[in-house]
C-alpha cells in the first residue's frame, strides 16, 4: 500500500506518531448489534469464526462504524488446539469446551490436521483486500501457556490449577505440549503473514497465575522462540506480546521475548510501566474496560492521563483487556475523539 502512511503500523514499528493511533481488543463482537445479527443468522461463534465470507465481514463491521486505526481478524485462540486435534465447541452460556483433554489423553494420541486452519487464512485475504488504504491489518495467537491451560482442562479455569499442577508434576510431558503448540503457532501466523496481516498479537491472557521461575520458563521462553522464528522469516513484521496479569515480570517479558510492542493490561500503572519498560519501547493499553462503559468525566480522567504518560514514547491506545458486550457505542465513540483530539 505504497504512499499511504498507516499510523499504528509505524508507531509498532518503533516511530513516535503526531497523533496515538488507536484500536481495540474484542472490538468486533457482542457490543455490536450487526455482528450480534450476522451472529444469530449463523447459528454459533464457531460456525461464524470458520466461514471466511462471514468472519471478514465481522472483522471489517468495527471499521466501517468507528474507524479504528487497527483491524484485528476475528477468530478465537483455540483454533491452534482444534489443528493440533483437540474437537472444539462452544457452549451456549459457558464458553469453549476442548476434548480429549491432556489430562485424560496423551498429547501423541492426538491426530493433527493443520489444514484445518485454511479457513482462517482465506479470512485474512477477503480483509486484506477491503481495508482502507491506512488501517493496520493484525492477526494473532494464543501464547503457548495461555492455550496449554485450555488443552489440559478442556476450558478456561480460574486459577489455572490444573495446568501448573501438570507443569510441575511432568515438565517434560507438558515441555512437549508448549513445543507442539508454539510450533503450530509459528506456522499459524506466518500464514497469515503472507495471507496479508501486517502485525501479530500474541494473546497471553493468563500469564499472571505462574511464579516468577515458571513464568521465565513456560511464558518467556515459548514466546521468544516464536518470536524468533517469525522474525527469520518476516524480520519486517511486528510482534505485539499481552501478558495479562504479568505486573512485576513485565521488564523480564520486555527484555526476554524479543517483541516490538508490549500490551499492558488495566491493572498496570502506566507511570510505573513507562519507568521500568526498556527506553522507545513501544506499549500498547491500557484503559480499563469498565471506564469505557463508564463514560464521561471518569473515561475522560483515565483515557487522558494514559495519553500524557505516554507522551514522550511510541503508544497504541486500547483498552487492558477486551471491550466488554455492554459498553455503550455512544462510549466508543467519546473515546475515539478523545484520543484523536
């Protein structure tokens, strides 16, 4: 897209913008009533994420109304496990379900079929093609620990008990499972890569459960291999990392993993993340999604004072976590302007 200068794959790129770009997490989804339409007329979030027609269509509906600076393909984490050879569905009300799970059933035992992640590919070409000129175009992964937590449990669990037990218990059996997961992972999103993303995100959502040593060895470690690797074979495009809940481990994530931008969740103290982050590092965050659905005078005072701590370094505008499905559109757009303002 020569001549055409695109401001969230520049500030990605290292570079301070005149103005923060800015997108959200979830921002195509339930808050939406034309993604809740096209939604009821497929019948399922899965039917919806695997139909190309329908899942670029999805991923372009928040662009169309708002504009953002990013589009980020809709798709969910679990696809990874659903090639690796776990069957995936959802569950009205209750979320993703994953079966065997590798509680029950060895990771051999599984019959990979990575073809079944062309849909998602096909995807990313049909958004590739429609997108504005100046929007980003982002694809993303679950981190290997994030997803190993789902594929031992079969489905997203408070404290992750399960899987830390697993960790400790047989490091070289779960090790075999971060290694199957982070190699699907590398040839995932170098797939979309060359399909037509222009940056990935890799989504750790629950990297704040491990202890420091284990967080060094099954978060850091698996994202800097991937990293790499992506990096051998497309040094040009950024990695975003969004180790939720890391606090503390934040610096050694920086400095361990090797990615160009680092998402920051809505518990961490902006002030405190510009201090300890390596100088020019990008950051992407990190408004708290209840302030959005909040509006007003408290959007304003948080969004505001992300902004100006952020001043002086290259910054994504987003919230700490997925926008929330009773957030008010008319809250969407306050935020925008504040930010473009």
């Amino acid at each position: 897209m020569a001549g055409h200068v695109k401001p969230l794959l520049a500030v990605l790129r290292g570079e301070k913008a005149g103005k923060t770009p800015i997108w959200l997490m979830r921002q195509a989804g339930r808050y939406l009533p034309e993604y809740r339409a096209l939604r009821a007329e497929k019948g399922g979030f899965l039917e919806l994420a695997l139909d190309p027609e329908a899942a670029a269509e999805v991923t372009l509906q928040p662009i169309r109304r708002f504009g953002f600076d990013g589009a980020i393909l809709f798709s969910d984490i679990l696809m990874v496990p659903r090639a690796l050879g776990q069957e995936l569905r959802f569950e009205a009300g209750e979320g993703p379900r994953l079966s065997p799970t590798l509680i029950d059933a060895a990771l051999a035992s599984l019959d990979a079929s990575p073809a079944l992640l062309e849909p998602i590919y096909a995807t990313v070409e049909k958004v590739a093609a429609s997108l504005p000129p100046e929007t980003t175009f982002l694809g993303f992964a679950g981190s290997p620990w994030t997803v190993a937590t789902y594929m031992i449990a079969g489905q997203g669990s408070r404290e992750q008990a399960e899987a830390r037990r697993f960790a400790y218990r047989d490091p070289k059996a779960f090790q075999e499972i971060i290694d199957a997961i982070g190699g699907m992972t590398v040839d995932y999103l170098s797939r979309q890569i060359e399909a037509g993303v222009e940056a990935v995100q890799l989504f750790d959502s629950w990297a704040g459960s491990l202890s420091p040593e284990q967080f060094e060895r099954w978060v850091i470690a698996p994202t800097a291999k991937i990293v790499s690797a992506l990096k051998a074979r497309h040094p040009e495009t950024p990695v975003i990392g969004f180790p939720k809940g890391a606090g503390g481990k934040l610096a050694a994530y920086a400095r361990g993993t090797g990615v160009d931008t680092i998402g920051l969740d809505e518990t961490v103290d902006p002030a405190w993340a510009n201090q300890i982050l390596p100088e020019g590092l990008p950051v992407q965050g990190n408004l708290d999604p209840l302030a959005l659905i909040a509006g007003g005078a408290e959007l304003e005072k948080a969004a505001t004072r992300i902004l100006s701590v952020f001043a002086e370094r290259p910054h994504v505008f987003n919230l700490g976590h997925g926008i929330l499905q009773d957030t008010p559109i008319a809250h969407v757009e306050e935020l925008i302007a504040l930010v473009r303002r």
